[in-house]
C-alpha cells in the first residue's frame, strides 16, 4: 500500500472511529430525546430569511444579532454583515437587529412557505463600540460575550490606525498576553506561563493555515509573508486550544484573517518613517472583475535595532556582563569584535497574492506569499545571526455555507544564517586561527529546509430538530519533512529528510436546550507518527441569564507535542566542548565514580488541564466587563534545552556529571569506553537534552473592561495574575526547566478618542511587575517597567482618503533601579532568586529591559501616512 493510501485509510479510521463516538455519546441521545415531535416539524410550512447589515457609510456591520421577536429563532451577521436563518414558520415577524454600541432597528417581515425573504437593513454608526464576533473559540462566528473563553478581538478599526508594521503592537493590550518587546520590529508573546528564549507554546494560524517553522515548532511571527495592510483582523485566544487546534495550542492560539478582495476592494498605500532610521512601505490592491477577486500587497521595512553586545568564551558560552559595551578577558570575544561581528539592521520584504473566484455563497480562492527577513533572535544557548530567512506559502481554501476545505504547502529555509556564539567558539579555537570570516560562518551555521504539507476538511451544520445544535466537526492531515542538510537533525547520521506527519479528527457541538443555556462538548483525536495518539476532550456550560450577560465554566485538556528539534537535534560538535542531542531513547547521567544520579526518558507529549470559571457581560449598552479564573494542571512537563551532563563542574556546583545515552549505539551517539558521550575531539563535553519532568499547578486571573465613556470616547482596563501554587520536580532536575519566567502581575489602561473631527488619539499605559527569568544560558532577573504609549490620526483635509498616523512607543517609562535580590528556598517555585526590593524611577525617553541579554528598549517615534482608493 503506498504512503497515500496508508494515509486515507488513517484518516478514514479515524473519522469511522469518532463518528461512532459522538453518536454514542451525544447524538443519539438527543434523537431520542426529540424523536416525538419530528413528524409534526416535517410537516410545518416554513422558509428563509437572509440579509446584510451595514452601516450608515454602508460598511459591512459583524456581530450584529438578528431575532425574530416572540421566538427562540436568532443568528448572528458575519464579518462581511451577511446572516442567514433557515427553516422558519411561515408568517409575518418583527425581526430585530441590534449591535451594542449601535441604535437598534425593528422591522417587519414576512416569510413565505419554500421561499426566501431578503431583509437589509442598516444601523446608525457610532465611532467607538465594544460589540464584536469571534470565531477562535469555537471555530465559527459567535458573539464575543458567548464565546466560552477569553478572547481579546482587534478590527481594522485599530489596524488602519497603527504604524507600519506595527500590528503586534496591537496585542500589548490583549487580556491575559504577556507582551514581550525583543527589538524595534520583533516582538514575543505567551501567556499563563512557562516562557523560555525560543518558546513555541502559543500556536499561530494565518487564514486557516498552521503557521509554525516546521525546523523547530516556534510561530512564523515576524516571518509572516502578510503585510498589515492586508490584515482585516486578528484574535487571540488564551488558555488551552487543542480541543479544536491540536498539539501546540497548549497556551493559546494567535489567529490573523486577511482581507477579502470584494469586501476590502481598491488601493492602499501606507509610507513609514522614524527614529533609528526606521523605513517602511507597503502596499495593496485589490478588485473584482464579474465572478472573479483578486488582490496583491508587498512591503519592504528596515531599522537599525536596539543593540548590546554579549560576550562569549571558547566553548562558545555566553558570559553575560551588565552594560551596553561590556569588557570581554583575553580568553574572550565581543560579539561586535568577531570576523563577523553582529548586524543589528532588522529588515524585511514580504509580499502575498491571491484569486478568488466566487459562486454564490461559495468560493474558492488560491493564494501565496514569501519573506525574507534579516536580524537577530535568541536561542536558549545564545544568538543567531539572520540572514535570508526565507518563508514562503501556497494555499487553495474553499468555502460554502457548510464546508470548509483547506489545502496548504509552507516552507522554511535558513539562508545564510548562523549561530553567534558558534562562531565566537570557532573563532576562539586556535586550530582555527587561519580560517578566512566565510569558513567560520560555515563551521557555524545551520542550514535547515523546513516544509510543512496540509490538509483540513471541515463541516458546520445546525441542527434544529436536535434542540438547535450547532456542530462543527472535521479532520486535519499535516507532515513535516525537514533537512538539516546532513548536518545538525538526526538526518545527519540517516541521510534521509526527517518525516513526522500526525492525523487529527475533532469535533464541537453546541446545544441551547433553553434559550438562556448552552452546552458545550468538543474533542479532538490525533494519532502522530512518533507518539502515542492524544486525546484532547472540552466541556463548558453558558449561562445567559439575560441578553449580553454570560457567565461559563469550561474544562479543557491541552497537549503540546515534541518537535523536531526536540526528538532529533543531533550535533556533537555544536562548540568544541557543548554537544546537544534529541530524546527519542533515553539519557542518563552518573558521577566521577559512575553512579547514576539521574535518568531521563524519551520525550512524551506534554498535557494541560484546566478549569475556567469566567463571567462577559455588557452593563447599560456601554461597559464590558470580561472576568476569567483559570486553574492548569501540567503533567509531563517539557523542558527547554537543558545541561545534563558537565564535566567541568567545580565542586561548589556539584562537582564533575556526565551523560550517558540509554540506548546505545542504537541512537549513534558517540561514547568513550565508559559509555559516556563525547565529542568528535574525544573530549566528553557539557551535555544538552530536552526530556520530560515533573508537574506543575499554576493558577491566575485575567481581567477586563472596556467603557464606552462617549459616542467617540472609549476608556480600556486590563488586570492578570499568574503563580505557581504546586511543583513536582525529580531530584537533579535543571531550575530553567520549571521557571514560570512570567510576571506575577501585570495591568494596562487605556484610552481612545475616535473621529473627533478630523481626529483620533489614543494612550496606554503598561506595567509589568518584575520577575526572575531563566532559560539555559539566558537568567536575571527583569526588573518591574511601565510604559506610555500614544498615537494621533489626522484625516487630511485635502482628502478623506488620507491618514496622518503618528505613533510613540515608550513615551513615557517607569523602570526598577538597584534592584536587590534575596535568595529562595528550594520549595519556592521560581528558581535561584527573587526580587527583595528595587527602586522605581521615572522619565522621558528611559530604556527598560524585556527580554534578559537582549538590548534594554527606549523611545520609538514613527510618523505614516496611509492613502485608501
């Protein structure tokens, strides 16, 4: 049987199987529960009602909810303000369109027996609104209060106001987010803990597509082919996503949703400067010749980054110093002194197309983009050098009011990038002392060509006669094949690309036995190639006592799968004396004498299971109030790349360790005599592994209001707390592992003021409480920083079709100085130390640091204008 068919005959098995079990558990019942009254319900006359909603500038109007006065009959309009409601009695009928933020409006209809009523109808405007629909928690759309998680929604209402590439910047205000600013134009983000220098817990989909590095499991982020001209919106889901997602939606899920060529149609011209030579142009077009959309957009931007500079030894390890320019000994090298010193100049080009051909309601579009980005980013061990990064996508998605099918091809390549602190070693080395700039960078660089084939078909039904039940169910395929070029991945010892591909089936139903009830049941089967197939269940209840008043307890439990990298990195020579190597069988690690004093075991996925209890409602049509209490119980707990084994210990550290692969020469992993690991030298050297331990119990809470404070004004509020209340850890474990690496709090507030003539300006303020961050070669503690930010939007009066954007990023800063630290008992959760005390002082144009050994961030002034046709 070929590759093909083993895979259809996967995902049928798969789909056999979880039909069965949702009949069993949930559809049957409900047949049999409702089976009296199906004859009479067949009988009934009834018919169709569609429409769209827009506004009084016949934009398109999204989350407006549309109900039949005196019955349960009510749906929601689309992003593109278009609704549908079938299967209704004929008769005439008030229907009622509202919005919050919005004057509602009742009209009369009638509906006719076999036919279809269509009803239009627009609402008068207002600037500023906090009604809105979502589609991430339950993939499809649903009102933001009903929506059974915490989600934070951003239109294009806030997009077109932003500068440049500056749509990240957008999630600093997201509920529950922990923002971190790495440079001028990279940022990072996680949430409810356990972040690390190269986290890949938060999981990032761009229309529909999984968008992750298939290499290494980290999201595209700033590899993104999509400029933000073409975004027409992005959402955020915190808390476990796999139920529906899959594996690395164990944090959350990021999604972005481009722009539709008929709903966004014409030019865009957007035109960027400021501070540290900061440049940036983008551009989009768009159209709609008879059935036939098509759309483009590009963009080129370039900075000078943030800089420090860090030093490294021979062993290519960073011996971190505090200051911009630290002094580095003789037996060391600064990163702006080597052969190829470091290039601070972030830069980017990127570019999408797409055609669409529409029929009717449905509608089949291909598309693809490409980036290829320069700059610099953080491993757990060090920096990297990018160098033509490239990222490229081809998609074909169609779409019809009950199916959704999408088929995507992504791939990654490394270009000419390398590792820092490598070449800091090679460059050390003095067998090297001759090598030319050229051979270092190839003795340190790390060629990779990640590709990622998908599949995912998906149906949306609902089903009246089983109490109104809407379900979503479907199946994904996804393989990632990648080459490390025989060099880094365990390719390198088999000659053939590395395969993982995995096969998953969900499902998610939601029944209103009553109007003010909803009941949520969903899971998700995956069956991967190289573990153990994952059971991913989800149940929630939404309590809807009145319109807009939602109160839910959900469970989820989430799973986050190894990559690549860690079940096959396989370099024994990464420094002359650092080797690192995948778990896929198993390590442990003895003392001089050969006793073992700790054992790791092939790497397992990791689970996460959490309660939420969480409350959104909307208070006299002008305050939203969004409260969650979440409580996570990890299990199997991956760690980032940690030493177990380090022959160079002093004795006040332990004293000499060394690992020894369990399963050996099975796993090719070079040893002496004793069976311990060394390098191509023959020197045993420090030892790095991903592996499994212990639990971990984390509990916080994620806040939020938004007030309509005006017709124009809006006022935003957002509180999160995160701790560790239990952790299980096995003797010897690394303290990195299990670092929260999170601030126990953070809050922002802010403010907007929209179409107040000409203009609009906005502020927020965000403050981070300190925290002690480690992940392998990268620890300290990050001092607690507030930060000012502000914007101003012109309309020129010369056109309404031009907007001036003015932008400020850490106007105003509010940072910890002489900060004082305490050490920690071995029970307290966050490793090594704490913050005892620091000093807060305050200022104009003041660094902070976000992220340990990356450069402190100030002020960035950005000034735009955006051109619309």
């Amino acid at each position: 049987m070929s590759k093909h068919a083993r895979v259809a005959a996967r995902v049928a098995t798969w789909v056999a199987t979880w039909v069965a079990m949702w009949v069993t558990m949930w559809v049957a019942p409900l047949t049999i529960a409702v089976a009296a009254p199906l004859p009479l319900r067949g009988q009934q006359a009834s018919g169709r009602l569609t429409g769209v909603v827009t506004d009084d500038q016949q934009a398109p109007v999204a989350g407006a909810q549309i109900t039949l006065v005196g019955t349960a009959l009510t749906t929601v309009s689309e992003f593109d303000g278009r609704y549908r409601l079938g299967n209704i009695p004929a008769g005439s009928y008030d229907m009622r369109v509202q919005r919050i933020g919005q004057q509602p409006k009742v009209v009369n209809i009638v509906v006719r027996s076999g036919e279809e009523t269509v009803a239009n109808v627009s609402l008068a405007s207002s600037a500023v609104s906090i009604g809105s629909v979502v589609i991430s928690a339950s993939r499809r759309v649903e009102k933001l209060t009903e929506a059974p998680a915490t989600i934070t929604s951003v239109g294009t209402d806030v997009l077109d106001r932003t500068v440049g590439n500056g749509f990240a910047n957008a999630l600093k205000e997201a509920k529950g987010v922990d923002f971190i600013q790495v440079g001028m134009t990279s940022i990072a983000i996680n949430a409810r803990g356990f972040n690390s220098s190269f986290n890949n817990r938060f999981l990032m989909v761009e229309d529909g597509r999984i968008a992750v590095l298939p290499e290494n499991g980290l999201p595209v982020g700033q590899f993104t082919p999509t400029p933000k001209v073409d975004l027409a919106g992005l959402e955020v889901l915190v808390g476990p996503g796999s139920a529906l997602y899959g594996p690395d939606a164990s944090s959350g899920v990021l999604s972005l949703r481009t722009k539709d060529p008929k709903q966004f149609p014409g030019l865009t011209l957007e035109v960027t400067g400021g501070s540290r030579s900061y440049k940036d142009i983008q551009a989009r077009y768009a159209g709609v010749t008879g059935n036939v959309g098509y759309k483009v957009s590009g963009e080129y931007q370039d900075a000078n980054d943030w800089e420090n500079y860090l030093c490294y030894n021979s062993g290519g390890s960073i011996v971190a110093r505090p200051g911009v320019r630290p002094s580095c000994a003789a037996t060391e090298v600064r990163e702006d002194a080597m052969k190829a010193p470091i290039d601070w100049t972030a830069r980017v080009a990127r570019g999408t197309g797409a055609v669409v051909y529409y029929m009717g309601q449905n509608r089949l579009e291909v598309n693809a983009g490409l980036s290829r980005t320069d700059g610099v980013g953080q491993t757990n061990v060090g920096r990297n050098q990018l160098a033509g990064w490239g990222y490229n996508i081809q998609q074909l998605r169609y779409t019809t009011p009950h199916w959704y099918l999408n088929a995507y091809r992504a791939q990654s390549q490394s270009g000419t990038s390398f590792a820092l602190n490598r070449f800091a070693g090679a460059q050390l080395t003095p067998a090297n002392s001759a090598l030319s700039t050229d051979s270092l960078r190839m003795l340190s660089d790390w060629p990779s060509d990640g590709r990622m084939y998908a599949a995912e078909v998906q149906g949306n039904y609902q089903i009246q006669p089983l109490l109104n039940t809407r379900l979503i169910f479907g199946a994904q395929y996804r393989n990632d094949v990648v080459s490390s070029d025989r060099q880094w991945l365990t390719d390198r010892i088999t000659g053939k690309d590395i395969s993982n591909d995995q096969t998953g089936v969900y499902a998610q139903s939601t029944t209103s036995p009553v109007r003010w009830l909803d009941i949520v049941l969903a899971g998700r089967l995956d069956k991967p190639n190289v573990y153990d197939q994952q059971w991913s269940p989800k149940a929630g209840v939404v309590v809807k006592p009145i319109n807009d008043q939602a109160f839910r307890v959900t469970f989820n439990r989430a799973f986050k799968s190894p990559t690549i990298l860690q079940t096959n990195f396989f370099i024994p020579d990464w420094t002359s004396i650092i080797s690192i190597f995948g778990n896929t069988t198993g390590f442990k690690t003895v003392d001089a004498s050969g006793a073992v004093k700790s054992s790791y075991s092939p790497m397992v996925p990791e689970s996460n299971k959490t309660w939420e209890f969480g409350y959104k409602g909307v208070i006299g049509n002008r305050l939203l109030l969004d409260g969650t209490y979440y409580r996570s119980d990890y299990r199997n707990f991956m760690s980032p790349l940690t030493i177990v084994g380090n022959p160079f210990a002093t004795a006040a550290a332990g004293g000499p360790t060394f690992a020894v692969p369990t399963v050996n020469p099975g796993n090719n992993i070079p040893v002496n005599a004793q069976g311990r690991i060394v390098n191509q030298a023959g020197i045993t050297p420090i030892t790095l592994i991903y592996y499994n331990l212990g639990d971990a119990k984390v509990s916080g809470v994620d806040l939020g209001a938004n007030l309509i404070a005006s017709r124009h004004v809006e006022v935003r509020a957002n509180l999160s707390t995160v701790g560790i209340d239990e952790l299980t850890t096995p003797t010897g474990a690394a303290p990195e592992a299990t670092s929260l690496n999170a601030p126990s709090t953070k809050w922002s507030l802010g403010v907007n003021a929209n179409d107040i003539g000409r203009f609009s300006f906005g502020t927020t303020f965000r403050n981070v409480v300190g925290y002690y961050f480690r992940s392998g070669s990268n620890a300290g503690v990050i001092p607690t920083f507030g930060t000012l930010d502000a914007n101003v939007s012109l309309r020129l009066p010369t056109t309404q079709k031009a907007l001036l954007n003015v932008g400020v990023a850490n106007l105003f800063s509010c940072t910890g100085q002489n900060v004082r630290y305490e050490a920690v008992s071995a029970t307290y959760p966050q490793p090594n130390q704490r913050i005892a005390s620091e000093d807060r002082k305050c200022g104009f144009n003041r660094r902070h640091v976000e992220m340990i050994n990356m450069p402190e961030i100030g002020t960035m002034v950005f000034v735009g204008i955006r051109y619309t046709r």
